[in-house]
C-alpha cells in the first residue's frame, strides 16, 4: 500500500507537534512494501503537489491539530480547492492531536470529519483521536518518544487494515472524560504544577512577565 499523509497544520514544520506525530506514524506504517509521502501544509509551495498525490492515489491521511474544536482554516482553504473524485474506492482517514487531555473534546470535529469524504468522492476510514500532546514540542527526548510510541505501533496497525477501527480508535484515545477524581487531585496538585511548568516554558521562550500579568487591565 502507498499511503498519501497530509499535515493539515499550520506550524512550521520544525515547530509542529502535528508533524511530530505524522512522523512516528509514518516510521510504524512505512515499513516491507508499505510506502508513504508527506506533504505539509505550513507551507503554501507543496499545496498543488499535495493535491496532486491526492488526486492520484487511494489511501489518505490527513492528520492536524484540533483547533476550536474543528479543522485548522488552512485546511479548510486546502480542501476547498480540491476537485472531488469522480472515480469511487479511494480511502480518506484523518488523524486528529490536541492539547486536552478528554477525547470528548474532538468529537464534534469527528463527527464532521464522518461527513467530508463523501464531499470528496471518497469512502470514510476512520478517524484517530488523541488528546494531551500539547507539550510534544517542549519536553526531552525521551518523554517526546514516549509520547509518540503510540502513533508508531497505530502506523504498523495502519499498514494492515488501511483504516482505524471504530473500537480500537476509542480506545487508543484514551478517557472520554476525566474522572471526579482526577478533576480533584488536578484541582489539589495538577494546577499548581502546571502553572510552574508553564511558566519554566514561558523563561525559555523568553517571556519576563508573570504569566497572569494584566497590561490592559
């Protein structure tokens, strides 16, 4: 199988957490006779390539950051200009990563995703949630591949049935909602050490002033 990867992002690709994760996915599904191409949306000169390789093959991915609660409006441009397919059998799946940590969050773009295939002249394969990687970009090495390890063994999982299975996509998304529980301890413990990781991200990014400052206030 050759599998077309779209990065509806728009990031740069060196700072795109969507990149990271197109990346293991691809190092899991790229492998024996499966091949697969990346195109990145970030930057506007792989755009008429990117619609090409759509046009000419029959397994697709389009993978991207939630955002709002739907798709990036870089790719919305992106596939407003596509012609839709005329000739049926082509496989369109999506692969959504956000920065909550419920997969609730990205049901109400899932749920428009079920309905853009059909728009394209293409079939419906699924969709891949998951939430909590909004650090993929900030923390070492080794936890970053920790992080990532999932997308690598999704690629090989990929490989085999061109499509994400309703049931095991639930699962790999993790918790619908956090417990009563978790929300409490994060409420106790979670908020305080976020606050001074963010704010250790904030030094590094070269911020000064306390991240609740109010200059227009």
């Amino acid at each position: 199988m050759h599998l077309v990867i779209i990065s509806g992002a728009s990031r740069p690709r060196p700072r795109s957490n969507t990149a990271k994760v197109v990346e293991a996915f691809r190092r899991g599904f790229d492998r024996g006779s499966d091949t697969a191409e990346v195109w990145y949306l970030s930057d506007r000169g792989q755009w008429a390539d990117a619609a090409k390789a759509f046009g000419q093959n029959e397994h697709i991915l389009i993978a991207f950051p939630l955002y709002v609660e739907n798709l990036p409006g870089i790719l919305l441009e992106f596939l407003s200009g596509l012609t839709p397919k005329q000739t049926p059998g082509t496989k369109l799946a999506f692969l959504i990563q956000g920065g909550f940590p419920e997969a609730s969050q990205s049901r109400c773009c899932e749920a428009f995703l079920e309905t853009l295939p059909a728009q394209l002249g293409c079939d419906y394969a699924g969709t891949l949630i998951r939430g909590d990687m909004f650090g993929t970009g900030l923390v070492n090495e080794r936890t970053r591949e920790r992080m990532l390890a999932p997308f690598e063994e999704a690629g090989r999982v990929f490989a085999r049935t061109a499509r994400f299975e309703k049931a095991a996509a639930d699962a790999f998304a993790g918790p619908e909602y956090m417990s009563k529980g978790q929300i409490r301890m994060y409420n106790l413990v979670g908020r305080r050490i976020s606050r001074l990781y963010l704010a250790r991200v904030a030094r590094k990014l070269g911020c000064r002033d306390a991240l609740d400052a109010r200059p227009y206030a």
